[in-house]
C-alpha cells in the first residue's frame, strides 16, 4: 500500500517529530503477531546522527513483549481526529482483548523493508531499533530505541517544522493528561 502524503525525514533531523512532547501509539510485531498501544512517556533521549528516544513499557502491556522479542518498534503521532482510538489503544491490552486492532478499525500500512506495522492517519512515524538495556527496562519499565527510519506527513509537517496552524484543528498532535483527557497542540509562537 501507498501511503500519499508520506515524505521521509533526514534522521538527523527526526527529534523534530517527537520535542513537543505528543502521546504516541507504540505498534511492533513479532512471528506474524502485530499490536498497538499508546504510551503518555515518551521523549527524545539524544539527536543529530543517531536520534535515540524512550519509552515507557509497563512489564503488563502486550507490545512490550512483541519489542522485546523482535527488537524493533516504532512511534506514531497520533492526531486529534484519533483521540478515541488512542484512548481505546491504551485501555485495552492484547492480553485480554485478542482481536483488539480489528475491533477498532485500525488501519495498519507497511514499507518496503520494513517489518513494522505503521498506524493510518497519524502526522508522524518513527522506525526503531531497541538498544537493550536489561536494568533499564526491568526496573523502571524504560525502553530506548535508535531511529532507523523517519516519516511525516506532508499536509502538518513541511520543510523541518510542524505547521499545525495552516491546517486544520484535527491534524494537531494530542498529549494526554489523565483518564482519558487529552490536551492538543496549541498555536505556534515565534521568537
């Protein structure tokens, strides 16, 4: 499948994505098994050459063994057109909800060469290889992934720089906050 407005990111430039701090969807797959979730703590670690990023992975979660077991994942930006399935993502575990992706109509693309399943919709992608840190990920449930791979949407993201104000509302990226309140992005200030 294509995906139209699909533009790849310099890596050195994919922390851009990611500094304004959005929920993401955290989507993996391993043996043919796909899953998503949606993570509220998730930042960038390092950038420039080689952009690293982190996550929050409670050892409960599904996708955490999908990582684990593959040692790849990758974040999505979720919009504000997206809040209900995000919210429904993150309450629901694939652990008890097998058929969970279906039964809330996600729609899942791919790319050449790469064996994660990206999320429809959303104003951004990154690709990740897990840099394994055993401590790390058992004691406080912290993940770090490289970017191998960046992408945005052209329609929100354009020349290095989110133009959530020349588009509509429903294409500003979304922060949750508690119990399934979510903030959006707010307006661009410049210095």
């Amino acid at each position: 499948m294509s995906y139209p407005h699909l533009q790849a990111i310099a890596l050195e430039k994919s922390s851009v994505l990611m500094n304004h701090g959005p929920t993401v969807l955290v989507s993996a797959q391993h043996a043919g098994t796909q899953n998503v979730m949606a993570a509220a703590w998730a930042c960038v670690l390092d950038f420039g050459k080689s952009t690293k990023v982190t996550v929050v992975l409670d050892k409960s979660t599904f996708t955490r063994g999908l990582i684990e077991s593959s040692g790849y994942f990758a974040l999505q930006l979720p919009t504000k057109k997206m809040v209900a399935l995000t919210h429904a993502l993150g309450s629901e575990s694939a652990h008890d909800v097998p058929d969970k992706l279906q039964k809330n109509g996600v729609n899942i693309f791919t790319l050449p060469g790469l064996e994660l399943p990206l999320v429809e919709g959303c104003a951004a992608w990154l690709a990740c290889r897990l840099m394994p840190e055993p401590h790390n990920q058992q004691t406080y449930d912290l993940f770090i992934g490289e970017v191998i791979g960046a992408w945005a949407d052209d329609r929100v993201f354009r020349g290095g720089r989110w133009r959530f104000d020349e588009v509509s509302d429903d294409w500003r990226t979304i922060h949750h906050v508690a119990g399934g309140q979510f903030f959006v992005t707010g307006m661009a200030v410049n210095s």
